[in-house]
C-alpha cells in the first residue's frame, strides 16, 4: 500500500498535474488571443479575458479571469470591432470555435479534443489501479487458503478424532473394570 501510495504521489499524479496544466496554458493564451482581437461593448479592445500565464507549471492552479474583466461585463469582447461593439458578437463566435480548433500538442488537438484525452487517461489510470487492487485482493484470498489448508484446523478431523479417542477411553475403561472384577473374584478365591 506504501509503494502504491508513493507510486501515485510521484509519477501518476505528476504526470497528470502536467497535462492539466499544459491544458489550462493552452486555453488561456488561445482564448486570449481572439479575445484581446476583440472590443467590449464599452468599445475597448486589446484586453486579456485570463491573466496570462507565466509557464506551463502551475498553469492550471493559477488559472483567473483578468484582473481588467472581473466585474466587467461590458469588457467581455465580443464584438470583432468597436464599430459593432455594441451588439456585436463576431468575436464571441470567434471564441465559440476555439473549443474545436487545433490548438493543442503542437497543432494537432483542440481543446475538447484534449480535454476528452485527458479524462479518458484519467479513466484508463482508475480502471487500471481498480483491476489491480481486485487481482492483489484475489491473490491475497489464494495465499491465505493455501495457508490455512496447511496449518489450520480442519474441523471434521478434529470431531473424527475426539470420536476415535472416546472410544479409545471407553476401551481402556472396559479393560480397567474387567481387570478390577478379575482382581475381585481372584482375592474372593484367595480368601
């Protein structure tokens, strides 16, 4: 349990810690490259909806809003210019399809995509760590039987035998009294 726990402290979880981190680096400078292309209905553009990342490490914990957008809606661009910054949402579509767009692993993922990899490792990892502690608990129940068909009591012996030693006393109890009313009748002669 020890090495499993340790196993999955050092290696698992690290390596998944990382994928999600490289999916949340991923995600916010994709979406804040379309969203900084866009204007706000206050007819600002060029502002960030994430803060941005600083590396890939930690990515995922330090995930926000902007500190320029929270509590901002009007901030949210969704228009593609300040012409139509006000009921436009070009931009907002824009945003939309970046769930689809093959912006992830070098261009060859998108975000859903990556998302979907991400759980179904998840997944595999659980089902994987699930079938082993099954096939450990099975080994564990065939080591103990084999134990205890070598050193544990068999009940049925046990009675067949507390059987056989009462008819031994039984036997020997009959041989004392016969050898007694012997010893009687040989002292009533001797007499």
């Amino acid at each position: 349990a020890l090495g499993a726990a340790l196993e999955t402290r050092d290696e698992t979880i690290p390596g998944f810690l990382a994928q999600l981190d490289a999916l949340a680096e991923g995600i916010a400078n994709g979406v804040n490259a379309v969203h900084s292309a866009g204007f706000g209905s206050d007819g600002v553009g060029g502002r960030d909806l994430f803060a941005a990342p600083t590396g890939t490490a930690g990515a995922a914990l330090a995930m926000a809003l902007d500190p320029s957008v929270v509590g901002q809606p009007d901030a949210i661009a969704a228009a593609a210019t300040a012409a139509t910054a006000n009921g436009g949402n070009a931009n907002a579509t824009a945003l939309a399809a970046l769930s689809q767009a093959l912006l992830m692993n070098g261009g060859t993922t998108s975000f859903s995509g990556a998302i979907a990899n991400f759980t179904a490792d998840l997944g595999e990892t659980a089902s994987s760590a699930y079938g082993t502690e099954s096939r450990a608990a099975a080994q564990l129940s065939a080591a103990s039987d084999l134990r205890d068909s070598l050193s544990a009591v068999n009940l049925e012996e046990e009675a067949i035998d507390l059987l056989r030693f009462r008819e031994a006393y039984q036997a020997a109890a009959r041989v004392v009294s016969t050898a007694n009313e012997l010893l009687d009748e040989l002292m009533a002669i001797v007499r």
